[in-house]
C-alpha cells in the first residue's frame, strides 16, 4: 500500500507546476503594460486655489522620447506653463490656471513592450484669475458744428463790417441820433447860430430907430 502511494506522488507534483505556469502566463504581458498610479490634483478633485504644478505617477519608469503630457481647461484653452519634466516614473506639467471650470490632464506614455497608454486626469477650478482691469477710454472731445463757432472761442466779425453793438438804439435817444461818422449832429447848431444872429439884427434895427 504504502509503495503504491509513493509511485504516484512525482505526478502530482507534475501537475500542480503544469498548472501554476498556465496560471502565470496572464500575467507577464500585464506586468509589461505601464500604468498610472496616481496624480496631484487627484482625479475628480475641485480645487479652489489653482496648483501651481500637475504630477503624475506611473507603474513604471518613464522613457522621455515618448512621453506625451497635455493640458486644457474650459473652452480647450490650454494651460501648460511649459515643458513637463521626467524623474523616473513620474512625470511633473507647470500650471498655467485660467477661468473657473473643467480641466483636463492627458497623457501617453510607453510601455516596456512599445505599447502606448492613454488616458486622463480631470479636475475642476472653483474660482478662476482674476481678469485684467479695463484700460481707461479717453472722452472724446465735442465735434464743432460744420460752418458754426467753437465753444469757447470769439465769433469772427467779417472783414470791412462793423462790429455788432450790444446796445440797442431807441429812435429819439442820443444813440439813435448820432450820424454815420460817430459825431454830434449839426443842425441844431445852425439853428442856434441863425435865431442868435436874428435877434442881434433886430436890436441893431431898434436901436437905430430910436436914435432916430
């Protein structure tokens, strides 16, 4: 009985190392494939203070000639502030944040085998910067009116034309009666002259009547 046992004890063996490896097989292409591993933001997270920078992490070491790391954030404006940088498995984006909304990180890198993984790391902005004030407009200065004076300069008096007066004459004033020239009028000296030169020819006349 016992010998019986012992003659099949080396196929049992045989089979239990045949169906470990069929077991293990899977697994090494697996283990050939890159992964990630994690990220900073972390997938999903809603942030309100923007980072500064995007890391991500990877199962295995990461070859920089076929590294490929991209940033969007709302509307597909991009926001990379420049090159990523590779240590080993982990790859670090600076962050160039914008308006408040969804941003995408994707990523492709190799694996050991030549086979290229995709994929993404999303995260969202609270509050984004805060825009540029607005430059100051200048106030356009009033056009002049076509044919028409400026605002704040004399009016021009045409050449050869008297200047317009801001008295107005009443008829029968000393304004009204002065003649062309600007001068006193004449006639009522004239008649003055006359009754005065009257009145003296009439005294001579008396005078020599009563001599008489």
């Amino acid at each position: 009985m016992g010998g019986r046992v012992a003659r099949f004890v080396p196929g049992w063996w045989a089979v239990a190392v045949l169906m470990a490896g069929v077991l293990l097989i899977p697994a090494a292409p697996a283990a050939a494939h890159n992964s990630l591993t994690g990220s900073d933001p972390a997938n999903g997270a809603r942030l309100a203070d923007p980072p500064t920078r995007i890391r991500l992490s990877f199962l295995a070491r990461l070859d920089p000639g076929t590294t490929k790391i991209t940033i969007t954030g709302p509307d597909n404006v991009p926001a990379s502030g420049g090159a990523p940088t590779i240590s080993g498995s982990k790859v670090t984006v600076p962050f160039r944040a914008g308006a408040a909304g969804l941003y995408v990180v994707a990523y492709q890198v190799a694996s050991s085998d030549g086979h290229p993984i995709k994929g993404e790391v999303r995260f969202t902005l609270t509050r984004g910067t805060p825009a540029a004030p607005p430059s100051a407009t200048p106030t356009a200065a009033p056009s002049a009116v076509p044919g028409g004076p400026t605002a704040g300069q004399p009016t021009a008096t045409p050449s050869g034309a008297p200047a317009p007066s801001s008295t107005v004459a009443v008829p029968g004033s000393p304004a009204a009666d002065t003649d062309s020239d600007g001068g006193a009028p004449w006639w009522p000296w004239a008649l003055g002259a006359a009754l005065l030169l009257a009145a003296l020819a009439g005294a001579i006349v008396l005078t020599r009547r009563r001599k008489v």
